[in-house]
C-alpha cells in the first residue's frame, strides 16, 4: 500500500535542514520503500518542507518510517502528516 508523507519546516530552519539532509538522504536511499520524494520550496528556491510517498504495509508502519526520518529526529519540521494515498496516473498519463 502506498502512503504520503508531507512534512512542513519549521520556520527559520533551513540552516538545520542543510546540516541533517546527507543523513536523510542516506536514510531514504537505504530504504527500499520510497517511492518517490523530494522537498517543497517556497518562490526563492528554498527548500521549506518534503513529500515522499512510500510503499509500507500499513498506517504505522508508514509512521514508523517517518518518526525515523534524521529530519524528524533532528526536530526539522513544523507539520507531519502520513496518509494513504493511491496512485491513479504516472508522469506518462498512464493509469494503474
């Protein structure tokens, strides 16, 4: 089952964001869940927030992967919010 995790930063904390991103980088490429990912920038081009949308076998397990994540650890976000999510259509417009 796929899920959604959308994470907003804490105001002023991209200073923390860029000292905790290889590890969080490492922990999403070691993961063999994530499906797709990347973060949200606000109009200047920073980065404010992440969405990943994963593979797990449940809610908790998807939670689980999320209070995990270096960038929760490291206290980065404002917002976490986990959900399930179904894929309808890919970047080719094809539909599953």
């Amino acid at each position: 089952m796929l899920f959604v995790i959308s994470s907003i930063d804490r105001k002023d904390a991209l200073e923390l964001r860029l000292a905790t991103r290889q590890a969080h980088l490492a922990y999403v490429r070691d993961s063999q869940a994530v499906r797709l990912g990347g973060p949200f920038l606000d109009e200047a081009g920073n980065m404010v927030g992440s969405l990943i949308v994963l593979e797990a076998q449940d809610l908790a397990q998807a939670q689980a992967f999320a209070a995990n994540d270096p960038y929760t650890r490291a206290g980065l976000f404002d917002s976490v919010a986990v959900r399930p999510w179904k894929a309808t259509i890919n970047a080719c417009g094809a539909e599953f």
